[in-house]
C-alpha cells in the first residue's frame, strides 16, 4: 500500500516531507509527497500521513543537500519549492533520490525526467523573477513611503527583495504579494525583512500623498509619445508584457490595454 | 524656428521623448553594478525592461531629447531646422528631478540623453555634460546613463562625459558616405568616426588602469553602439552588414541597431514607402547581427556581391545551412560547440546545455526537446547516435520546400501587421496549424 505524506506548502514543510518519507524506509516507489492544500482529489489504496512542519528535519535536509550534492542544487530545490507547481514536494524528492548518488553534476543532466521538471520549475521561477524586477510599481505614500503591489504566480518575493534593496537602500518601501498575503518591509538604510502577519486594514491606513501623483502621469504622457505609431503591434506587447502584469501598474490605470 | 520658453514640463517631456523615439537603443545592459550606500541606483548586466510600449518595444531607460532644437537640416528627421515644429528645450534640473523621481517609482532602469545640435557642438555636448555631473554629483544617481556623443564636439568633452556615463552611442545614421552626403548634408562620416574611435580607444586605456588601480573610474564600461536606418537610401543588406562587421571589428562596438526607416518628413530625396516601414528587412538585419556576434558566423558567409540580400521566405541560419548541406547532418552527441551552433534550431542556450547534459549520457531527440531545440528546424540537419528523427532526403529542394512553409506565417506577421486578412480556402498551408491552436483563424 502507499503512503502519501502531506507536507506544508512551506520550503520547510516540503523539506520535512522529503526527510519523513525517506526515513519511513518504505522504499521510494511506495512513499508520494503531495502538499496539505493541494485541491487535488484522494487516491484509493494508499494511506495518508500529514508532516507538521520541523525545522529541524529540514535544516538536517538542507545540509545534506549542500554537502552531498551541491551548493547550486541546494539553489534549484530552494528556488522550486518556491514554484507554484502542485506537485513540487513530489517533484523535489525525486531529484533528491536522483540527485544524492550522481553528486554535483546532477543539475545539468536535463535528459532525466526528474531534473527536468525541476528545471521548468526553476525557470519560471527566475523568469517571473526578472520580469517583476522591472514591472514592480512603487506608489509614494505618505511619510515618505513607497508601497509596491505585485500578484505573481510563484512565491518570488523573496527573490525580489534584495534586488530592491540594493538599488533603494535609502527608501523606506514595503513590497506586497497580494495573492499570499506577505510583505517584505525595509526602513531605509537597514537590513529588509519578511513577513506576513499584517493587519487586515493596513492597505487602509496609509495614505498616498497626493490623489494625483504629477509624475505618474508624467510618465503615462511618456508611454505614450515614446511609442512609433507607424510600428504598433499589441502581439508583440502583449507577448513581453502578459496581461496579468497590467494590474498592478498605474499605466495600466484607464484599462489592461494601449489601443 | 519657434522657440517655446513658457512650456509645462508635461509639454516638454511628450514633445522632447517624441522626438527622441526614433533612436532605437534603449536597452539597459552590459554593465552589473552593486548600489552604494548614500546614492540611488544600481545596474544589472541583463538589463531590464520596465514597461512595453504600443508598438512592442520595450521602455528601460528614460529616453528624451535635452532640446530639439537643431541647427542640422538631415532629411530623415523630424528636428531638421527647416521643420516647422515647436521647439523647446529642458533645464538640467527638470532632467534630474524626471529621473530620480521616475527611478524611486521603479518605472524606468536609467536615463537615455541625446539632443539636437543647439548653437555648436561644444555647447550642446557641454550641456549635456553639466546635466549628467548634476545627476551624478548631486543627485547621487547611480543607476543606468546612456549618452550621445555629439559628433564634431571637442574629444575632452567627449572624455568627460564618458566618465559619468555608462553607454555612449553615436549614430551612423547612414551606412555609406554617399548616403550620408545625400541626406544630412551637415554631418560628415569623419565627424562621426573620430569620436568612435576615440571612445574606443578610452575604454581600452581605461581597462589598464582598472587593471592597475581598482578604484580609477570607469569610462563607458557598458562599452558604445550605432544605429543605421534601414531602407531610407539604396543600400543592399550586403553592404550593411559589411558596416556592421567592420564596426565590431575596428570599433569594438557592442551592438549596432538597425532602425526602419520611418517617413516622418516629406522630402524628393527619400523614398516613398506605401507598405510602411521594411520591418521585414529590418528583422532579417537584426537576425544576422546576433549570427554574427554570438554565432561565430561572418557577414560574408550570409550574403555576397552576387545574393546581396536576405532571404524573404528563410531565416538567414536556414538559408546558410540549405547552402551548406555538405556539412550536414551533424551528430548531436560528438559535435563540438561551433558546429553545433551552426544548426538551425539551436541557439546558445540549448548548445550549451547539450554540452553539459551529454558528458552524462547519450542524448536523443526526446532529450534535445528538453533542452530547448526547436525540432521542427533541427530535425533535417542533425543524428542522434546516428538516426535521424523521420527519413529525410538531404536535399535542398525538399528542406527548404519544408521549411518554407513553416515561416511564412511569421513572414506575414511582421511584414503586414496593419492589415487584415483575407480568409482563404485555397493555398493557405499554415491554415491547419492555425485551426489546432485554439480553432481560431487569426
């Protein structure tokens, strides 16, 4: 019969996951990671565990990985248990089966099945990453604050953050996942932090500074005149800016799209 | 000449980026620099694109003219003095305020400066020099700058500035002097190579002495670029590509852009171009540029004396490989890296993985699809452990008769993007891969 752990959708539930399922000794064929909230629909003959979340098992985890396998690998399972693919938990602890004999030149041996999906993964992870890089939208709050909204498909804030903490360290800024609910909070000239208990009227509380920001239309006025009517293309926008982006955007205010 | 003093800075900022829209470069690039404590800013070697505009190019970099204002009469453009045309100019102040305050809100990676010619060269380049020490100096902007050098301005102006920037361009405009000639009869192909040359040859000095000393500063180290219009004079693709290789050759140029030639002013010596710009053409320019620059490929390989230009139906890649088939198929798991990039279908992303992926085992068809490549080239030019994907005859009427029609659909796109199409029962061979993605006829 098979065993199917049920692991927080967390990097340490998942991590917790891999450790519980491998240390069953079941046999790899006989165990199945699946997250808590997954929506998807029961197996017949099989019997389901759920894994509380141990950090300790997953810092156990972790350095195997660092130490047995790689730094870099260590990098592909951090940045796919962030993917929002259902069946991540699954998906990492068959590359970990996979990856822990071969040892370091596991990340590139794409012709496998298993590395392969970690490697989707991955890339639409770096490649949601990099987009936002450029499409995050500060808005300029009162008391010198500047408040970024974004709604992505994977949990990449905190990838995000140290790149806007480099380039603003002397911005107070809040950078805000809308779809999980967490923040990424920096003081100016201090370190950035996570989190996610907010209070649920805090969006409330802060107050641009002014109705009509003068430099939000400048730069509406901008897109506009900058474009060559001659060369208009939506496809071509449409496929470097999906539309999903558009939301969040103040260019975008008026409707998802320019003609 | 209207000079307009009284305006907006709103009026000013759509004025001076519409002129300033048909320069092409605006990527953010080549140059990866960690922010500082104090200042705003940093750079990342990718660049990144922070909006798109209507017409599907991206917007990085704050792109706008210090004044439109032009003592040049160049027939292409729209500031040619003889132009009627309001005419306005902006304070280095009301530039810094635009970036810093546009940068804080994330809308734009950096700052693009060209100008018209007001007064001189000197003068212009002067200005342009004041507002960037301005930015940098007490603006404490460390993020992106890409400047024009003015052609004909003094080369320590030119210095200087390099010092504050990170890109500097100057436009070729016209690949021939004859061109040139014809059509800015201000400007002179001398003009315009010395201070390339020059820029050159600061980034090379400028190299030894980072090698020396770590903390000298950088001139230009996201290196410069040109752009050339396309179509606007009688050039074949021939000769521009011959430019463009001679100016990564001698000039060190790390890109060279090509912009379709758009009529904005009516002029007996341009041409009329009813089908719109030669996006077409241009698309074939940039596909070659990049077989260029990262393919190892030479222009003379593409194209000769005889076939000057690009291929209509067939990407340049295709059309080489169809005239090279003695040299195919190549076998995936023992080529080396060059020839592998020679394929049509891969590209180097999906060489380098093969690269790597095949010292741990031997790769077949399935696995080269993982790895990024696009079969539907590919498949006529490559083995795996010495197969083939489907029997194919080598033979060059039967693979470009396939290929042919797998791009002519794209052919269409990108040369009549305007227009709408006549729904045709006949002679449409794209028709049914059309009607499987989605049951919809575009």
């Amino acid at each position: 019969m098979k065993t199917i752990y049920l692991c927080d959708s967390s990097i340490e539930g998942v991590l917790s996951g891999v450790y519980t399922a491998w240390a069953s000794r079941k046999g790899h064929d006989n165990v199945k990671l699946r997250l808590k909230d997954d929506g998807a629909t029961m197996e017949l003959f099989s019997q389901y565990e759920e894994v509380p979340v141990d950090s300790l098992k997953a810092d156990k985890v972790i350095t195997a990985i660092r130490n047995k396998i790689s730094e870099e690998a260590y990098e592909v399972v951090y940045k796919a248990a962030l993917s929002n693919d259902m069946e991540r938990a699954d998906k990492i602890y068959r590359f970990l089966i996979y990856g822990f004999p071969v040892g370091a030149g596991v990340v590139s041996m794409l012709q496998n099945q298993a590395v392969y999906d970690m490697f989707q993964m991955c890339r639409f992870v770096d490649n949601e990453t990099h987009l936002l890089t450029g499409f995050v939208r500060f808005t300029e709050m009162e008391g010198d604050l500047l408040v970024g909204r974004i709604g992505p498909k994977n949990d990449v804030i905190v990838l995000l953050a140290p790149h806007f903490a480099d380039r603003l360290s002397g911005e107070n800024w809040v950078l805000y996942d809308v779809n999980r609910k967490k923040a990424v909070l920096h003081p100016a000239y201090r370190h950035w932090y996570l989190t996610d208990f907010l209070p649920s009227d805090w969006e409330d509380k802060i107050v641009k500074t002014s109705v009509e920001d003068e430099y939000e239309d400048l730069f509406k006025r901008f897109r506009k005149s900058i474009s060559i009517k001659e060369r208009t293309n939506p496809i071509c926008q449409l496929n470097h800016m999906p539309l999903r982006y558009r939301p969040y955007m103040p260019e975008f205010s008026q409707g998802l799209r320019d003609i | 000449m209207l000079i307009q003093e009284s305006l907006s800075v709103q009026e000013k900022l759509e004025i001076l980026s519409d002129a300033a829209k048909y320069d092409v470069a605006c990527t953010s690039s080549g140059v990866d620099r960690k922010g500082k404590a104090g200042t705003i800013g940093n750079a990342s070697k990718a660049g990144i694109c922070h909006s798109f505009s209507a017409d599907g190019r991206c917007i990085s970099l704050l792109k706008i003219l210090f004044t439109n204002q032009c003592i040049y009469d160049c027939k292409y453009c729209i500031n040619r003095s003889s132009n009627d045309v309001v005419r306005t100019a902006f304070t280095p102040e009301e530039v810094c305020q635009l970036t810093i305050q546009f940068y804080r809100r994330n809308y734009i990676e950096g700052l693009f400066l060209s100008s018209g010619v007001l007064t001189s060269a000197d003068y212009t380049m002067d200005l342009i020099y004041q507002t960037l020490k301005k930015l940098r100096q007490e603006y404490h902007f460390h993020g992106y700058i890409h400047v024009k050098a003015i052609p004909g301005a003094d080369p320590l102006l030119i210095e200087k500035t390099g010092f504050l920037a990170d890109r500097m361009s100057i436009n070729l405009e016209l690949p021939t002097a004859e061109g040139l000639k014809k059509l800015a009869p201000g400007k002179n192909r001398d003009k315009i190579l010395k201070p390339m040359k020059q820029i050159q040859n600061g980034i090379v000095t400028n190299r030894f002495e980072l090698m020396e000393y770590k903390k000298a500063p950088a001139f230009v180290p996201a290196g410069q670029s040109t752009q050339m219009i396309v179509g606007a004079t009688p050039e074949n693709d021939y000769q521009m590509m011959m430019v463009a290789e001679a100016l990564y050759k001698n000039y060190d140029l790390k890109r060279v852009f090509y912009s379709a030639f758009v009529p904005v002013n009516q002029d007996s010596s341009l041409p009329a171009l009813p089908g719109g710009p030669p996006l077409l053409r241009e698309h074939r320019l940039y596909q070659a540029d990049w077989l260029m620059r990262f393919y190892g490929f030479q222009a003379e390989e593409l194209l000769s004396e005889d076939r000057p230009n690009f291929n209509v139906l067939l990407d340049p890649k295709c059309d080489w490989a169809l005239r090279h088939l003695e040299q195919f198929p190549v076998e995936v798991n023992r080529a080396d890296y060059f020839t592998l990039l020679r394929v049509p279908g891969m590209g180097v992303k999906s060489v380098k993985r093969i690269i790597t992926a095949r010292r741990s085992g031997i790769l077949d068809f399935e696995a080269l699809k993982k790895m990024g490549v696009v079969l539907k080239r590919a498949h006529y030019f490559i083995t795996c452990s010495g197969r083939m994907m489907y029997p194919v005859k080598i033979e060059e009427d039967y693979i470009s008769r396939h290929l042919v029609g797998e791009e002519r659909r794209s052919v269409w796109d990108i040369s009549s993007s305007n227009t709408y199409r006549q729904l045709s029962l006949f002679d449409d061979t794209s028709l049914s891969t059309q009607v499987n993605s989605g049951g919809i006829v575009v």
